[in-house]
C-alpha cells in the first residue's frame, strides 16, 4: 500500500440569480435515480471531470447537458476548491475535489435535461434552503453568502 492516493474531480456550477424582492436564489435539482443521494436537492449542474478535460469545460458542458443551457467559460466565476472526503473509508473513489463556480448570465431558460435523474428543479432563497440539501453543497452555499467562502477548503477530514 502506497501513501498516495487517487482524487476524483467534480465540478459545481451555482446558478444566482434575485428575485423580485431582491433575495439572492440558486438554482437546485432534486436527485432521483442517480443511486446517490436520492431524494436530496444538490447543484442544477454538476458533475464528473472527463479525462482529457479542463474543470471549467467540464462546468460549461454540464451545464449544457443537465439544464439545456449555454454559458461561456468567462462567464464562471471561480468560488472555491473543495478537497473533500466522502466516506470513512481509504478507496481512492472517496476522495475528491470540487471545483465549485457561480454562474449569474447564461443564454436559455434551464431546465431538466436528465429526467431519469432528477425529479425536480427549482429556484431556492440562499436563506430558505431545502432541509435535505447535500452537505458539502449547502456547507459551500452558505459560506459564500456569508462572505466566508475561502478559495481553498477541506471537508469530511
């Protein structure tokens, strides 16, 4: 056995937007037949880094891919590098790194491309989040609309 280990990267487009009364929103998709996390509201877009891929042409492409939209990369505002931990376990899989980015402009209306894989997309106040929200997803929500977003986190460790 090595001391090294393998990372899975991921990437997390955050869709902003405010509404009417000036409350900052996000765009969240409830996750159905994915076989993780079922029945929890995650980012609209996000996804697995293709081999061969940059994170931010891995962000436009699933973007495009899971809310019909398009963006351009100098649309995405970098937010955060996530290193996280998802299982107590030591399998290379439970390692990863999330590129988070926010996305305020894009060119269509969103909505849900992979029906087999979400059951809903909705529009939530930053300060109304849905109580079944993935965790590292809220923890980078939440901390960006505080203002304690720092470029680099570690989570589960």
């Amino acid at each position: 056995m090595t001391d090294q280990f393998a990372l899975v990267p991921a990437v997390y487009v955050m869709f902003r937007r405010s509404n009417p009364a000036q409350r900052p929103e996000v765009l969240l998709q409830l996750r159905e037949g994915t076989g993780f996390m079922d029945g929890y509201w995650a980012h609209a877009a996000a996804g697995h880094v293709e081999l061969g891929e940059s994170a931010l042409d891995a962000a436009v492409r699933e973007a495009a891919e899971e809310l019909g939209v398009e963006l351009l990369s100098s649309e995405l505002k970098p937010l955060t590098v996530l290193h996280r931990r998802h299982a107590e376990g030591f399998d290379p899989v439970d390692h990863r790194v999330d590129f988070f980015y926010e996305c305020r402009t894009w060119s269509g209306e969103p909505r849900r491309m992979e029906p087999l894989k979400s059951a809903d997309l909705r529009w939530w106040p930053v300060d109304e989040l849905p109580e079944k929200l993935v965790d590292h997803e809220r923890f980078v929500i939440e901390a960006h609309h505080a203002g304690q977003l720092a470029p680099i986190h570690s989570y589960g460790f």
